[in-house]
C-alpha cells in the first residue's frame, strides 16, 4: 500500500511538474530596468512589457527564451519614417521632394540613431546573450540604432502615434536643429561610408583628383571610389568640403 501511494505521489508530482511554465534556458546576469530608461525618454508606460520587449536582441531569444525585439524595430522603423518625413514636410514648405528624401535620411540613419542611444546610455539597459556581450554588442551602433527603432514602436503600441511622435521628435531635436542650419551636410561621409561597408564590406576611399584657382582662393575636385568604380565626384573651397560634395552625389545616384 505504502508502495502505491508513493508510486501514486510520484505520478502526481510529476504531473504538476509538466504543468509549470517553462524555467528560461539561463538567468539573466544584468536585468533591465525599462522603468528608468522610460524615466530618461521621458515616456510614461501603460505596459511596461513592450518596453522590455524592445531592449531584448535577437540572441537573448535563443538563451533565455525570451521574446525578441525584432518585429519591433520593424515597426519602429515605419513610426519613426512617418514622424520625420511629416516634420520635415511641415517644416520646409519650400524644399523639393529629393531634398526631403535626403534630409531624412540623414536624420534615420544608423550614425544619428546610435548617437542619441549613447546619450540614453542605451546600452547598459539591452538583453543580449553572453556572446553577444563579449563581443561589443552592447556599443554596437548597429545594435543601438535598432533598439532605439523598437523603444519608437513599443511607445506607439503602448500609448500611441501622439505619444511616439512627441517622443521622436524631443530625442532628435538636436538633429533636426542641425539640419535647419545644414550642418547636416558633414553627415554624409558617415551616411554614405555605412552604406557601402554593408553592400561591400570595404570603406570608399577619397581623392583630390584637380585643384584650381589662386592660393587664397582654391577650389577642389574629389572623388569618392570603391575598388576601381567612381561613386561620386564634388567640388569645395577646401578638400572636406569637395569629399562632403563626392560622397552627397554619390548618394544621391543610388
């Protein structure tokens, strides 16, 4: 009898076992804090779990079970679009629609998203699995720049466009500022250099290729190149400048 009953506990407590949720495959060594990183935004959550989904890349997935942001920053990437080309059509009446398309490139790019994750101390706060951590992914611009697309979309979900859109454009201001005195013109080495290290995996290269005019008032041609083909070709009164000017036209033909 004593037996059975305890072959018979033995059944049940192996029932309940299978009826408990799934223990993640490895405890988190850093937890996020997504309550005060929605304290640094400035953003007040409902549900704080969309918010939590956004700080976890895509190889905390495999080794601790959890839910990925990578549909996020898919969504994320459409909100932020739609937010930065309304302002920018708002905000320039008078620029032509190839202007508009180049300016918010500029303002989405990896290079500007990063920044503004570096200035949220962004990095401290993502979900990333063990190799991915011992390998930089926590300063990975790349890694940033999609994180801070996903937090754009978990604001959305969670409170809505209004409140996404108020987000945005206050994270970057600074930028946007930037723009309205063209100072986003030294973007484009960056914008262009991220483009053509994802497509070849090689940096362009620049070169003067003619100077003209007297010493005080000299202008440069330059070209911008990857391998043996010409991307682009700019003038400037200085040799930054007419790379600035190479690297924007070599843009501009893509």
């Amino acid at each position: 009898m004593a037996n059975r009953k305890a072959a018979g506990v033995d059944r049940s407590a192996g029932a309940a076992a299978a009826r408990r949720p799934a223990v993640p495959k490895a405890p988190l060594r850093r937890p996020w804090d997504a309550e005060r990183l929605a304290e640094k935004i400035g953003y007040q959550p409902r549900r704080i779990a969309f918010l939590r989904q956004a700080l976890t890349h895509r190889s905390a997935e495999h080794e601790f079970g959890l839910p990925s942001n990578e549909r996020l920053e898919f969504l994320g990437d459409a909100v932020l679009g739609l937010v930065i080309a309304s302002h920018l059509y708002r905000s320039h009446p008078d620029l032509e629609e190839g202007d508009l398309t180049k300016l918010k490139a500029v303002v989405v790019s990896e290079t500007v998203l990063a920044k503004v994750a570096r200035q949220l101390d962004l990095g401290r706060y993502l979900v990333l699995a063990k190799g991915e951590e011992q390998s930089g992914g926590r300063s990975r611009p790349s890694i940033l720049a999609d994180t801070m697309e996903a937090i754009f979309a978990a604001i959305y979900l969670d409170r809505g466009l209004t409140a996404a859109r108020e987000t945005i454009l206050r994270l970057l201001d600074a930028q946007l500022r930037a723009i309205e005195r063209n100072e986003h013109e030294r973007d484009y080495k960056t914008l262009l250099q991220e483009r053509v290290q994802e497509l070849h995996r090689t940096p362009p290269a620049y070169r003067v290729v003619h100077e003209s005019g007297p010493d005080h008032d000299r202008t440069f041609v330059a070209e911008v190149r990857v391998g043996e083909r010409v991307l682009g070709r700019g003038s400037g009164k200085s040799k930054k400048q007419a790379e600035q000017a190479a690297a924007r036209a070599a843009l501009e033909s893509k």
